[in-house]
C-alpha cells in the first residue's frame, strides 16, 4: 500500500470532516513535491504560532537533495510574521529561500540575511498580506496553512494565529493544508474571519471597539486548489519569558508613571485604556505592573496575546483582547490549549491586516508601546538595523501603531551588551519611526514626554533617558552641533561626528571609547 | 461715533446675515486685543488659501507695540498648513510667534526657525488637528477664521480652504471670524463638512470613492464663543507656477512611463486612476502629461486642488478632484472665483483631517506622487531638513499619503543649485519616510520601482536615478559600504563616510568636491 493511501485511511484524527479533502491526505514529503525551484510560498505563522510543522523541513530536504544533485532549488517565502527554528530556521540552514517577507527573527536565517546569501523584505504588517493581493511580488504559487481542523463543508478553522492566510488563499494557485491535532479544537469560535474586499471595491472595518465581532469564526476558501493534506502533532515554538527583572520593573514603572499623568491631565482615564503592546520581557513587565496598578477594564487592539494579558484577562482587569496571533510561554500556551473555550469570551484572533489595520488603529484610540534598538536626541528610532546595517528582526507591526495610535510610546533600556551600546544617539543610524511619528519614549531613567516640543526641545529630555556614563557624551554632541559651523538650529547636527558612537563601537567594542 | 459702531452700521457687505453676529463687527484692530500674549491661536489657511487677511497684521502690530514698550507677546500658532507673507509672514518679522504647528513655508519664518528664535514642530497634517482635540498642546485660546459668508442661523460658509477650521472653532475659547468678500459666494455647496466623533466614539468615515459627499456645506459652531467678526477683501496669496522646464518634462514623460508599465502588469486601468499629488513645477508638468495621456476619468483625493487639476478637469480628463484647499496661481483663482458654481459640481473641499485620513486615502486606493529634498541609495527620503538640520518647509501631507497610498511614488530632479546638490546621496540626512513607505522614486533619468527588492538591490536603482557627475561617487560608496570592516549586507554603510556628501557641500559649496 502506497503511503499516502495508508495516510488517507489511517488517519490520526477526525479533524478532516469533509471527503474531498480528506482524499488528499498523504505525507508531507509526498506533499512537498507541490513546491518547486522559484516559487513563491505563502506559509501561516505569526511569532511561533500557527506556522505551519511538516512542510518546512520536506522543503529543506528537498532542497538540500537539490543542492546536493548540483541542482538549484530555492523558494521566496511569504508568512504573516517570524515563525520557529522548526520552519524559518531548517529552511534557512538549507539554503532553501532566495527571499524572505515581511518580517523575520530566526537566528540562522538573520544571519543568512546579514551575510548577503538571502534577500529580505522589511515590509509593515498591515502592508504584506495587501501587497500580495495587488500583485506587487508576482503570483503566489503554494499557500502552505496550518490548521485545527476542516468541516464537512471544507471550511477550515485556523489555529493559534490568523495572520496572512486569508491573502495567501485566495492568492495562491495551490494550497497544502497542515492539520495540527496538537492545537485544542476549543479554538474554534475565538477566529473574526473578515476581509476587505479587493481595489477598486474597499469598504470601511466595521470594527469600533477592540470587542467587535465582524466576521465568521472559520476560513472559505476555493478548495479546488488544496493539492495536499497533511496531518501533524507538534506543540508550536513557545520561547518562555525571563524572570523581570530590577531595570525591565523600573521602566514599568516610568510607563505607569506616565500613564498616570495621562490621567491627571484629562487625556486618559483608569476605565477603559486601550493598550497595544510589542512582545518581550520589558511588555511583560509593563503588564505586570498593571495587574497591581488602578486601571480597570483595560482592553488590547493589539497584535500578539502574551502571558501578562492572560494574567490580566484572569485578573478581571483586562475584558478584551483582539490580536492576530498568541505568542505564549509552554506553560501559558498549555493553558490556552486546554482553556481555550473559557478564554474565547474575551479573546479574538482577526486576519493581521484587521488587526493592524490603520483605520482601526486610529479609530479606537489605543496607547502603542514598543520596543527600539536605539533612538536619537530628537527623537527618530531605529528598531531594525544595528548600526545601520546589521538586520535584527524587522519593523512589525510597530509602524501600523505608532503611525496611527492615539499615543505612540517606546519602552527600552538605556543600554545593552553591559553598557557597550547606549540606546540614546546622537543620530539614529537607522529610521523607521521619525521624529513626526514618537511621542514617548521610556528608560528606567524616567520618560520623555516629546509632544508639542521643536526638535531642539526634545534634546535634554532623551538625554535624561540615557545612562550617565553616556549622558556627557551626548551633551558634548549637542554642544558641537549647535556651535561652528553648524548654525542651523532647527535639528541641529555635527554630520562629521554624527556617528561617532557606532563607529566606536565598531572599533573598540563600545560606544564610549 | 466709535469705529466699531461706524463699522456695525456701514458694513462693506450683506455677507453676515446674523444679526447676533453682525453685532461683533469690528476692525482688525479692536479685535486683535482679544489675542493676549501666550495665548494659543489657530488661524485658518492652508498654502496661502483661505487663511486670515486682516488680524495678522494687526496682532503683529501688537507684538511690536508691546516690544517697543519692553514687554513680552508672543502667541503659539496653530494652522491647517502654510500660509502667506501676509500672515506667517508679518508674524514672524514682529516676532509675534513663540512656536508653531503643523507646517510653515515662508521664508522670513523658516529663517527664524532655523535661527533657533521660534520653536516648530513639524507634524502629519492629518494628526494635527486630531491632536489638538485631543489636548496634547493645552487650551486653544482663540481661533481666527476667514470665510465666505455667515448665514442667518450663524452657520459659516468657508472660504478658499478648509484645512482644521472646525477643529479650531470647536477647541477654541474665543472665535474671530473675517468674512472676505473677495471670495466668491458661488464656493457655497463645494464644501464637505464631515467631522469623526470625538475619542472614545469614533466612527468610521463613510467615503468609499473620492467624489462621496458625506457631510454638510457650513459649519455649525457654538457661535457664543465669537468675540469679533472682521470683514476684508482681500486676494489670498496666489503664487504663479514657473513654465514647465525640460528637466520637469523628462520627470513627467517618466513618471507616466512608469503609469503605463503598472497598467502593462494589470495593476492600474486606463480608466479612473486615483491620484494624490504635492504642489509645485513638477507635479504641475505631470498634469500637463496626463492631459495628452491615455488616461481617462482620473479622480484626485489629494490636499490641494492645483492650475493642473483644473486643466484636467476642463479637459474632460478628471471627473473628480477632492480636496482640502485651493493652491492655484492668480490666473487660475481669478477663473475659480468667477466660475466656481460649475467647479463646484466636480470639486469637493473637505477637511484636512478627511482628505489626508489614512482610512479614506488607503480604502480608495490611490498613488501618492511627492517630491524630495534626497533620497538615500535604499530609497529612505527626506522631505524637510537640508543637511539634516536646516528645515524648508515640513512633512506636511506627504506621510499621510505615502504611508497609505496603494503605490507611493517620489519626483525629483537629480540635481540642484546648478549640480552642487544631488538628490541621490549615500545616508539621507534627515529621513521622514522610510524604506518601508517609499516604493518608486522618479528623476528625469528614469523610475526606480523598489518594491519587493531587498535594500542592497534597491541600489543600482536608485544610483542610475542621480545625474551621471554623482553615480561613480556613488558607486565608490557603496563599494566601501561592502567591503572592509562592513561586513553586514542587509543595509551595508560605511558610517564614517556616510555624510561625507553634506559635509563637502558645508565645507566646499558641492556634495562633489
């Protein structure tokens, strides 16, 4: 008996409801033979959840023997976001893809990317999934979709994150599903399936409130195109987070610090605040810090659910989260699995063009916070690009918000790798949030409130957040600046010098010598 | 007989049928005391349309009063955008002005700017009045309003602009109208009076097509809080826009080369391309190109309706042009005033929180075309500070539209000041749109299409963009940027070289030398 038919008859679940796409079953090497040499693959996956757990390695074996016959085998590859060491990480290691879209975190690959071998484009979310639709990389060939289950009626129920996979059905001539039994079928009624129509026919988000329900709880799609199913049991990458620790708790403080002067000024009031959040420990912190703090009924219009929503949703003081994906520890993630019917009262999974849709953003009035790899004296922030070049991740979601928040704040701090690098610069050596975009800015040194200040005003304020051994240094860049030559005052900068901070520590291993 | 009485009885105009408001006539004079020293005032006005004649001068002969006399005035200003040197003009030679918003383009302004003597920030037009609303800049004092006429129930017909009028006059303690009679009343029906609800009930905004009428044609205000009404008559500042150059062709004829190659891929119809354009000679020259086009049914959702729209318009070629503002050159405003009952069938001024509303500009679908002050060899821009420091105008529109635009695109010659500046440089020495946001950037020698390109395969593009004096300098660059001790490719910089451009235009007149 071929594998694939003792596959169809054997299968591990009764996750695959409907006959037609039941006979598709087979394995995901058999259903790797679907994916060629320069195709454009469109995966599932968001931040370690969701992506999807065979596929990725047959591709790489595929390629990987390609390589091996003298053969060239590479793929472009399109996701809703990272993914795991099981899917972006084998790919990469095999040399598997030419080029990568919208956003990337794995360690191999950012090396392949650092060193040139792959191409990589750092495209907003909000943005990819569209510009997949409007035909800006050419025809999507294979939609690679992790899955909870199919019904009867072929209609299929995503797992632990929507992302693009909605854009990726319709666009892709062919579609392989991965049906993932690891993932709690109690998923099913947390998913607001919702798109909007194509150009020239957009309509408005009908969403008002981050509660909003607009769609329906499960994907339709053209089943003629599915070529392959497959079934899988496999946990997604769930990294655990870091005890928080003594700077991660002061830098909560200073953004709780700020919140309550929202408060006292009229601008915010503690019933109902509206938090979108970027992931990591210092996040974590932050929502730690709420859970003992006076706000009550906090909702998130956010992109990722982690473990101190959870613990705020537990707590009774968060009634609401809308993202597009989870990016849970082990332990939270079992939890959602075997709670997912309690918690799908108050958390929902949207595509992420819904969840990071400019209009929405805007429309609900959140607070963004977000994590940066340095910022400059007047304001501008580099999340990307370590000095200039060396790629860490990507822009996310962090544009879609802070663009289009009702206060856009950036939490970090003040410095890393044991004070070799100051957050604080002189000129940030790359931008992706300018001057017209930050509002906040936080350390454990305090925040920085920049609204309504002319560049030259916000200078001792983000000085304020450095540490003091690089507060001098930076006071000594001002000053030259302002003085010589240098006689424009609007933004005032010493271009000779500018970057004198990463041309130190490219030199000598710190910015300071 | 007082001067205000005088003025009450002989009124200049049948223009103010309100009788409550016909008792606040007065002259500019009497009514600049109203506006005190440290108070927040918002103007109406938006490049040089429909912003106050008659109190600017008048409150800067206050401020020189008061200086004369050894005492301190200075007022904040708030605008919709520029105005004229018959505003931020005569303000900022009185020293009248202690800080600015959103957008400033005269001259005796921007050298107080950059002289470090008057604070500005620099802001997204279309979160600048949001913003206010929101209270991020304290109490708005008085807001100074010029329009058309006032009806008998108070309600105001704007004038030549729109910009953040309602926005002021809500936020405002005191309100000030000048009724201009220069303005034609047959502008009465071309506005589109739609505001979203204050945070936390916003609202979607119901405009699905440019040409959707959503709201009403004048506004309605708490007219308790007029203190004055002043009549003048009086032409905005109508600039004439230079003949369309060879340099300006060659843009033109590529940009359409580049309209032509989107239809070629199916991603753009002949018929009803939606356009967003900057003012100025170049976007001028395109208009002038697409009225000998194949394009057919063009629609603008845009800031200002310019000479060339109007063309379209008569041509037969635009069916739509919707707008905040007029920005048309004296010849072609004599025709608006004289004709604008017809005009008013297919121009709609709405605004500027609409027309430049991110929801509205990406659900329509449209291309945003803006110039540059540089680009950088990724394709980052910078749109106001020369050499990074010495701001020209703002970023005014441009990230609205570039951000949200179905395809943004930039227009630039390569060149300026006779070759001693070129607009491709190595590191853009301010960046106000990201290499995220830019997707094709025109010169007279061609169109870079950078989308779906890695950043180190954006550079070839964009150096066969500079003038040919540049590309080896370029070059030599980038070569530089690759090799050595930069080893990180996915942005390669030689950040000890990167501003060597700017730094050879300070210090020998040319980015060559």
């Amino acid at each position: 008996m071929k594998k694939s038919d003792y596959l169809r008859r054997y299968s591990m679940s009764d996750r695959i409801a409907s006959e037609k796409l039941r006979s598709k079953l087979m394995s995901a090497d058999e259903a790797a033979q679907f994916v060629n040499h320069g195709d454009k693959v469109g995966f599932s996956g968001f931040t370690g959840a969701g992506y999807p757990k065979a596929l990725p390695t047959a591709i790489a074996n595929r390629a990987k023997e390609a390589h091996g016959a003298g053969n060239d085998y590479a793929i472009d590859l399109f996701t809703g976001a990272s993914t795991a060491p099981d899917c972006d990480g084998v790919l990469a290691e095999a040399d598997a893809i030419r080029w990568r879209m919208p956003y990337a975190s794995d360690p191999i690959m950012r090396n392949k990317i650092n060193s040139g071998s792959m191409g990589y484009s750092d495209i907003h979310l909000s943005h990819s999934g569209q510009q997949v639709e409007e035909g800006f990389f050419g025809q999507l060939n294979v939609a690679v979709i992790e899955i909870t289950r199919i019904t009867e009626e072929g209609y299929i129920i995503p797992s632990s994150s929507v992302g693009n996979n909605v854009e990726w059905l319709n666009a892709a001539e062919k579609v392989i599903l991965e049906v993932n039994s690891w993932q709690s079928e109690d998923l099913e009624g947390m998913h607001d399936i919702w798109s909007v129509p194509a150009l020239p026919n957009r309509i408005a988000v009908p969403i008002n409130k981050p509660g909003d329900r607009i769609g329906k709880t499960y994907i339709e799609f053209d089943t003629d195109k599915v070529v392959a199913v497959v079934e899988t049991n496999t946990a997604d990458r769930n990294a655990p987070f870091k005890p928080v620790d003594d700077i991660s708790k002061k830098i909560a403080g200073n953004f709780l610090d700020f919140l309550e002067s929202e408060v006292a000024a009229g601008r915010l009031s503690y019933d109902g605040y509206i938090m979108q959040s970027g992931v990591g420990n210092v996040p974590n912190a932050v929502m730690a810090g709420l859970l003992e703090s006076k706000f009550e009924n906090i909702q998130a219009y956010t992109e990722v659910i982690q473990d101190g929503m959870v613990d705020l949703i537990d707590a009774g003081k968060m009634t609401v989260a809308s993202a597009t994906s989870f990016s849970l520890s082990p332990e939270y993630a079992e939890k959602m699995n075997n709670e997912a019917k309690r918690y799908r009262e108050s958390i929902i999974l949207r595509p992420q063009q819904i969840s990071n849709h400019p209009e929405v953003i805007r429309r609900v009035g959140l607070i963004a916070t977000n994590g940066l790899i340095e910022a400059d004296i007047y304001g501008n922030v580099n999340s990307t690009n370590v000095s200039g070049s060396r790629v860490m991740n990507g822009i996310g979601g962090s544009g879609d918000f802070t663009r289009n928040g009702y206060i856009s704040s950036f939490i970090t701090p003040s410095e890393a790798k044991g004070g070799a690098i100051s957050a604080i610069v002189p000129f940030a050596s790359h931008i992706d949030h300018t001057e017209h975009d930050v509002m906040v800015v936080i350390s454990e040194y305090g925040y920085a409130d920049l609204r309504g200040l002319a560049p030259r005003e916000r200078v001792a304020k983000m000085i304020g957040l450095a540490h003091p051994d690089y507060r001098p240094l930076l006071e000594e860049y001002y000053a030259r600046a302002t003085s010589g030559d240098n006689k424009y005052m609007q933004t005032p900068h010493d271009l000779a010098t500018a970057f004198d901070f990463h041309i130190n520590l490219a030199k000598n291993g710190s910015m300071k010598a």
